[in-house]
C-alpha cells in the first residue's frame, strides 16, 4: 500500500494537469529502506510527448547522486497518461528499475473528453504489475 501525504498527491496532480497535453513525470524520495515518500522531485520530461516520457538524463544522473549523499531512494516514481487509462504500458514495465518504489500513473484523459481521471499505484518488479492501494493523509 501507498500512503502519501495530501500535499504530495496534490502536487503530483498539478504537475500532471499543467505538462498535459504532454505527459509529466518525476520522483519523490525518501529515507532509504523507509518506504515514506516526502522529497517531491518535479522532473523533465525530456521528450515533452504526449505517449511517452523519459526522464532528462543529466537530472536524472543529479538527482540519484543527490538521493545517495543523503541517504534516501526513490519511494515513488510517477508520471502522467494523457489519452489513456492509468496503467502501466509495456514501456512503463520495461523502464521500471527501482524495485522498492511505488509507480504512480495519472491519466488527465478527461481534460480532452478521452476517460476518466485516475491516480493509481503498482508495484512493478521483474515485469510484474500489481496494483496496490493509497491512502492519503494529512501528515505522516
């Protein structure tokens, strides 16, 4: 299970809603081990695509020198779909490498009339999806 606070969902959202049309991507870390996502990382995407993101290598490379001075990880992964439901593609389960993190999807489908909003969580180890619940909550 995800749990997260209201502040962190909420800024996963915008960020999602203002790259949209294009998808929107980026990272929130954590103390490494603890499973307590609290760092927002807003990323680049540095294909600015509306089927496909890629974090921007340079940042990328940054950030997880960042997260290893300060002991931390990446909790959650996220990113946007913007014509489709909240799931993870086959280039999404390919690019999955943090075993630990939660991949949090966000379709913005219903800004063009395409579905419906979603903000759904997986685990993706191995090429296995497995959905699992959020709870949102004010502070941890």
């Amino acid at each position: 299970m995800l749990t997260l606070t209201q502040e962190l969902y909420d800024r996963i959202v915008a960020h999602a809603r203002e790259d949209h049309p294009d998808e929107a991507c980026g990272i929130i870390a954590g103390p490494e081990g603890s499973d307590r996502p609290e760092r927002y990382v807003r990323m680049l995407n540095a294909e600015r695509s509306p089927t496909f993101y890629k974090f921007d290598d340079t940042e990328h490379k940054r950030l997880h020198d960042e997260m290893w001075d300060r002991d931390e990880e990446a909790v959650v992964v996220y990113h946007s779909h913007t014509a489709t439901e909240a799931y993870p593609s086959r280039t999404d389960i390919s690019y999955a490498n943090e075993p630990q993190a939660h991949y949090v999807i966000v379709s913005t489908a219903d800004t063009d009339g395409f579905g419906d909003f979603q903000f759904r969580s997986y685990r993706i180890v191995e090429g296995v999806v497995t959905e699992e619940e959020i709870t949102v909550v004010e502070t941890y």
